[in-house]
C-alpha cells in the first residue's frame, strides 16, 4: 500500500509539472489576453462617448500617459539589471506584473462603458445606465 501510495504522488507531482519557457509562455499568453481585453474596451469607450470631442481627446490623453505609468511601474519593481539577476522566473513574473496592471485599468475603464446609476451627482462624464 505504502508503494502505491508514492507512486501516485510521483505521477501526479510529475503529471503538472511544466517548464519555466512554458510558463513564460502562459503568462504572457495571459498578459497578451488582458491587453486584447483592455483595447476592446478602450475602443468601445470611443465609440460609445464618439460625440464628445473634448471627453475622447482626454480619454486618448489618460490612455498615453497610463502606458507610461505601467511602462514605469514594472521598471520600478524590475530595474534593468544584468541577465540572471532577477532568475529563471524574471520573464514570467513581468507578464504577471503587466497583466496585474492591465486587469487594474481594465476595470478602471470598464465604468464608462457599464455606466452608472443615474443621480450620482459625481458621475463627471461617466453616462448613466440604460
């Protein structure tokens, strides 16, 4: 019994196990899925808010200087450093990093295309729901 039970541990244990190319690959497949999601949801901003010039020019403005915050933000938390200086894992823990960040905007942004409830004195340029 005892036999059958380490065997089992071993397979299954051996059954997950990827390798770190692979799980670079996975998390910046993953990062890669957000940022499609975030430029769906940037484009529908602009075509739903299409009408005011002056709310698009900002939001065209606020999407710029986001990309240089993200850009600056992973640089602050991986410094350009020499190669091996983070591990093995580096590639892999910038694509969870940036997908982390992109997520973050994602649901910043996803207010001006879900809206909110109508009477909300702050709601600036964000519409009320249908």
């Amino acid at each position: 019994m005892k036999y059958i039970l380490v065997f089992f541990v071993l397979v299954s244990s051996t059954c997950f196990a990827q390798t770190q190319a692979e799980l670079n690959k996975q998390e910046h497949n993953n990062y890669l899925k957000a940022d499609k999601e975030l430029n769906a949801i940037y484009n529908s901003i602009l075509r739903l808010y299409e009408p005011d010039i002056v709310f698009i020019s900002n939001l065209k403005k606020s999407q710029k200087l986001w990309m240089q915050f993200r850009d600056a933000e992973l640089k602050l938390k991986y410094p350009d450093r020499e190669p091996g200086y983070y591990g093995s894992a580096q590639q892999m823990c910038r694509s969870i990093y940036l997908t982390e960040l992109t997520t973050q905007r994602i649901n910043t942004l996803k207010t001006w295309v879900d809206g909110i409830e109508e009477g909300d004195v702050c709601s600036g340029s964000v519409r009320w729901k249908d």
